[in-house]
C-alpha cells in the first residue's frame, strides 16, 4: 500500500521524487485573494449548555476565550502543521454560534489572506483550537464533551478554483 501511495509522488505536492515530505515551492505562483470558511460542532450535556449560556462556567467567559483562540491559532498554524506556509492573514473572525438542538455549539471560522497559497488550514486550525478551548474551559462542568465535524465550508481563489461544501 506505501508503495502505490509513493509511485504517484507527482500528484501529491507535498511528496519529492524518493517520498519524502517537503514543503511546495510556492515562489513562482502569484498571489491572490483567497478566503477559507471552516466549521466545527462541540456537543454538550443541556445542563453544560445552560451553563455556559447564562455564565456560570467555573473558569469564566468561555465563549470569549474560544474565540480568541481560535483567532490566535489561526495565527500559529504554520508554526504547527508541519508543512503549511507561514501567510499574512488580513482577516480572521471566529463565530461561535448555540445551537439548542445538539445541544451545544456551531463553531466557524473565516480567513483571509492575498498569498501564493490559501488558508484552509488556517481556517480548520482556528475552529479546532476553538473546540478545544471551549472543551477547556467547560471540562469542570462535564467531562463528556464532544468535538465533532470539523471540516472545510468553502474556499475562495487560487489554482484549484473555488469550493463549497455540499
């Protein structure tokens, strides 16, 4: 099976020759307006819920620090996910949203950059990170707590074209 991957090393960019990874020379590409959109969803216990709705987390805001966050992962995913590019990003915003029917929260993040490569890392970075600190920050209510779908919305701009979720 690692060898059918390895033989079509030229269609993954992220692949040399021999298999191994390396980071895609971008330097000859020009830079355009691109925007990624990522969700994610964090499924709770009503009573976690309710909790975090009327402000009685035990380690505070937790909402407001998810968000910030997720803004400051965004930031920082070059820095780890091994092979992505450090970008400019101009705009980042992360939207927590509640959502009684799971019950719990709808997670989005959108960034945006003018790059030589997009920013759907940042994107699904941001969200993930949120999910988390809302985890964090809740964990002393329930422990059961529930990260689910993180996944790519849509994405503007670059070679691939545009995409959107189905």
């Amino acid at each position: 099976m690692t060898q059918d991957i390895f033989s079509n090393s030229s269609q993954l960019t992220h692949l040399n020759l021999q298999g191994e990874a390396q980071m895609v020379d971008v330097s000859g590409k020009v830079a355009t307006v691109r925007e990624a959109v990522a969700t994610a969803k964090v499924r709770m216990l009503l009573e976690t819920f309710t909790a975090i709705e009327v402000g009685n987390a035990p380690k505070g805001d937790v909402l407001a620090t998810a968000k910030l966050a997720g803004i400051m992962a965004a930031k920082q995913t070059a820095n780890l996910i091994p092979l992505c590019h450090p970008l400019p990003l101009q705009k980042i915003t992360v939207d927590i949203k509640p959502d009684e029917q799971l019950p719990g929260y709808q997670i989005y993040a959108t960034v945006k950059t003018k790059a030589e490569t997009g920013v759907e890392m940042e994107a699904l970075t941001a969200v993930s990170v949120a999910a988390l600190t809302l985890y964090d920050m809740a964990k002393a209510l329930e422990k059961s707590i529930q990260i689910e779908a993180i996944s790519l919305v849509s994405k503007t701009g670059g070679k691939s074209g545009d995409y959107q979720q189905v």
